[in-house]
C-alpha cells in the first residue's frame, strides 16, 4: 500500500499512515465532537467538545496500533518477522513478510489483537468506572473508548478471512486438517461470503432504514473485504505453487555480464536501448564484482552518463543478497519480502549460475497456471 509517511519505530517495526487515515481521522472527530459528545453531555463549553473529540480520535488509533502491535509482536515471538504496521481508512494492517508455518503460530497471533483491544477496553472501562460522577469529560472519553474497543474486538472475531477471525478460523481448520492450503481455500471462501453478506446488509440499510452513509460505509468495509479476501487467496495459490522448487528451478540465465570499467552511456546505447537487457552482472575476469539494474541507471543524471563508470553506480558484491541453487524457490520469495528487492544472483561456490527476479517467478507461476502442471 503506497502512498503515506513513516511515524517512526515501535518495537523495531515501522510505523506508517497511509493518506487516507487522515479522511477517517476526520470523520471519527467530526462525529465526537459534533454529534456524540453534544447530544450525550449537553452544556459543555464549546472548544471542550473539540479538545476532547480530538484526544478521543487520537486514543482511538492509538487502540488500533496497539491492536496491530499485539498481533505483531507475538507474530515475531513465533517467527513471523512484520515489517511494519499502515494505519488507514479501514483500520490497521500489519504486514507480514511471511506466512505462519504452523497453525498454532497463526491462532495465537491471530487472537493476540483482539485479546488486546479486550483488554484495553477493560482499562477504558475501569477508568469510566473511577472517573464517572467525577470528572465528566474524562469518563465520557474513557467510555467511548471502552465501547469502541470492544466493538473492534468482536467485528475483528468475525469469521472472514483476512480478518483475524478469519484467520483462527483457518487456524483450526488447518489444525483440523492437517491441510494449509485447503484451509487457506475454506477460510478465503467464508472470507468472500461474509464480504457479500456486508455488501448485501449496506444496501438493506440504507433502502430499508434510509441509513445512507452507514449503510454506504458498510457496503464500503464489505468491499475491501471482498477485495483483500481475493487477494489472500491468489497469494496463497502463488506460494503453494512455488512450495517444493528450487532456486536453480526457478532461475533464469537472462541477464548479462559486463565489465566494470565501462561507463553507463555505453552501457545505455550498447546494452539497454536496442538489446532491451534490464539487469547486469558487473565481472571481472569471470569474478562478481556488482549488479546493476535499470533502477540505478536512472539514478544518474543522463548528462553524467558519460563520466560515470559502472562500478560507481552498481551494488557491489560484498552487499548483494545471494540465493543458494538448492534453496526453496518458496523461501527465496520471501527473502525479497523481507529485504524488499527485486532480483537476487544464484550463486554456487562463488560462482554466479543465474538470476531470480520477481518477473521471472511471476512467469514461472503464469506458465504453471497456464499448462496446469
Ligand atoms: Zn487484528
């Protein structure tokens, strides 16, 4: 999901908002402090409204995060490195560079998030309790709060994957099973159906009940949902499909090699404009001394192209990430995940054999789906 800004790290795992947090941010403050807080606690001060609506919305994402930070951290406890969290318009996200490998793993990340806005709500809950009667403002806030974290914990619960409900689900169908892959299929199913049941409900809403942006808004989260259940099932179809080859399978030999000393305008006019080669190995003498891809040309100004000598451009050896020819193609997936590149050289004993890029996996994937094979 592009487009948004980095907060910072929390634990080692970014922190991100992406562009569209700020519409729902909007909205959730607008609705406290124009709606809820007047009609429930009449004869506020006016800007009180506001001051509280405002630290209301910003506890309630900071409840999200928290949520999102629980799955992440007892994801990372049972080997599921996350490599950060995007707060948006529909909540949060957590992204995983790998998928739990056991179905314990799964349950217990996938409940960890509801289990916190639990308990969270219980905190809120127990600070209404204490401040009720007391301090009027902070009990409202902290009630809100509690009910609101409860909401996200039972709507999280619903059995759809990819919401964590979803997610237990497969857990114990897996469990049950012994079947990754015929859990995925199941709970992506349930996923789309419960999609559809929320799609199908906005529109009663709003006909039946003349509740437009509610019933809109439903149709809305039943939409994403439809949409990432889809995508969860094509992922999982891809790494099963990738499960059981190895990287010398799954390389290609098409790329080149060059020479270090030659400057980029040479290496555009010779290799890149006519040959249409993308990707280069820099050797010398038959050693890897760097990679260079189109990604670093661009990277120099055109006008300097013909001082630039490869070699000042390119990632050298000693910071490439290799893959080994008889790793799991599965695996070197996921390395690129994690390190967030798009080719890695296979090399066996110092010696560069081949090449896996996202493009030719993708291909691999293409050309097995095609031929069913
Ligand atoms: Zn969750």
């Amino acid at each position: 999901m592009g487009g948004g800004f980095n907060l910072g790290k929390v634990f080692g795992i970014q922190v991100r908002l992406h562009f569209t947090w700020f519409i729902i941010f909007f909205l959730v403050t607008i609705s406290l402090s124009w709606q809820f807080f007047p009609a429930s606690y009449p004869g506020w001060n006016q800007s009180l409204y506001w001051v509280i609506g405002i630290i209301t919305s910003l506890l309630f994402f900071a409840s999200v995060l928290a949520h999102e930070l629980a799955h992440s951290l007892v994801g990372r406890v049972n080997g599921i490195p996350i490599k950060s969290i995007t707060l948006f318009i529909f909540g949060g996200i957590a992204q995983m560079t790998k998928e739990a490998t056991k179905a314990g793993a799964e349950l217990k990340m996938a409940i960890a998030g509801p289990a916190c806005s639990l308990v969270l709500g219980g905190i809120f809950a127990l600070l209404w309790w204490l401040t009720r009667g007391v301090i009027e403002p902070v009990a409202a806030m902290a009630f809100w709060l509690a009910w609101i974290n409860v909401v996200l914990a039972v709507f999280n619960m619903i059995p759809g994957f990819p919401l964590d409900g979803g997610r237990v689900f497969r857990s114990l169908v897996w469990r049950f099973t012994g079947n990754y892959q015929r859990a995925t299929r199941i709970a992506t199913r349930l996923g789309q159906g419960v999609a559809y049941a929320f799609i199908l409900g906005g529109i009663l809403i709003m006909f039946l009940l003349q509740e437009w942006l509610g019933g809109l808004w439903i149709i809305f989260i039943g939409w994403f949902l439809q949409y990432a259940a889809s995508v969860s099932y094509r992922q999982a179809q891809q790494r099963e499909a990738l499960h059981g080859f190895t990287a010398a399978q799954v390389m290609t030999s098409d790329y080149m090699a060059i020479p270090s000393n030659i400057t980029v305008s040479q290496l555009v006019q010779e290799h890149v404009l006519f040959k249409g080669h993308r990707l280069f190995l820099v050797t010398d003498a038959g050693e890897v001394r760097g990679m260079v891809t189109m990604h670093h040309i661009k990277s120099v100004p055109q006008s300097n192209w013909d001082m630039t000598p490869v070699e000042k451009i390119m990632v050298p050896a000693d910071q490439l990430k290799v893959v080994r020819p008889e790793q799991d193609a599965l695996s070197v997936l996921e390395q690129m995940d994690e390190n967030d590149i798009n080719q890695m050289p296979v090399v066996n004993e110092r010696r560069v054999i081949g090449l896996i890029t996202r493009d030719n996996l993708a291909r691999f994937l293409r050309t097995r789906a095609e031929l069913r094979v």
